[in-house]
C-alpha cells in the first residue's frame, strides 16, 4: 500500500516548472523535489492548500491510494 504523489503530472499539465511552483507557494525547491519524488512522509494541510491554488487543482489531483 502506498500513497503516490502525482505532483509531476498536475505541474506538466499547467506547464509550471519546479522554480516557478516554488516562488509562488514560498516552498524551498529541495522540499518542493521531494514532494515530488514521493520521497516524503507527511505534507501539512496549509502546504497542500497552497499547491492546489497555484496549480488549480484539487488534493484528489495530487495525492493517490495504491494497493500495490
């Protein structure tokens, strides 16, 4: 079981690079890269709020429940 972080995906869709998701949401690109990598244990709600508003999309974009 897993949670996949679909991060790279929704930033490919909008076209925004990692420097400019960054900027916007005040994140440290190191975090941001780990994030994005899935290669995080938790994220906090107030982070997740502002990806959303930069990327236009839901947690449900982002975030995604594997059984494998």
């Amino acid at each position: 079981m897993a949670i996949i972080v679909n991060l790279d995906v929704m930033m490919a869709k909008r076209k925004m690079s990692l420097n400019d998701l960054s900027e916007r949401v005040n994140i440290t690109l190191a975090n941001l890269s780990k994030l994005k990598t899935g290669k995080v244990r938790a994220i906090r709600f107030s982070t997740l709020e502002a990806v959303c508003e930069a990327l236009d999309c839901q947690p449900g974009d982002l975030l995604e429940y594997s059984k494998e």
